[in-house]
C-alpha cells in the first residue's frame, strides 16, 4: 500500500513540475502599456523566422539625427504562417 502511495504522489509531483514552464511565459500587458502607442518610421534591416518568436530590426532616426536600431518581437513563425481563423487541431 505504501508503494502504491509513493507511485502516486511521485506521478502527481511530475506532472504539477511539467506544466511550471507554461505559468513563466510572458504576456504583453505585463510588459507594455496599451495606451501609450508608439509610432516609428525607418528602414528594416534584419529580420529572424525562429522559435520562440520571430523578430525584425528596424533603423529609425531619433530627434538628434542618432539612428537607433529596435527590436520587435512577433508571434511564433508557425502561428504567423497559419491562415488567421484556422485552428489547431
């Protein structure tokens, strides 16, 4: 009955341990402020298609004339590439 218990309460602690990584991901409210929208013209100089998340660079000219190069984080390369109202099945 003890081994029973051990087996039991070893498989319950596994599975809560695999889904702590889900809980660590970020969201954007927590991140950004939705009613302070940013507007930035320039020219994009690199962009990456990999997981987690794709990104683009873009070089934009502040007030002085500096120009500084932003990054921008996107959604995974899959859910970009899937027609939008499809779903995963």
């Amino acid at each position: 009955m003890k081994v029973r218990l051990w087996f039991v309460l070893g498989a319950v602690f596994v599975v809560t341990m695999a889904g702590l990584p889900a809980l660590a991901h970020h969201s954007f409210a927590a991140e950004f402020d939705r009613s302070k929208p940013v507007t930035l013209t320039g020219t994009v100089t690199k962009v990456e298609w990999a997981n987690p998340h794709a990104r683009f660079y873009i070089d934009v000219k502040d007030e002085t004339g500096k120009v500084n190069n932003w990054d921008f984080e996107l959604a995974s390369p899959n859910g970009l590439m899937r027609p939008v109202g499809q779903e995963i099945l």
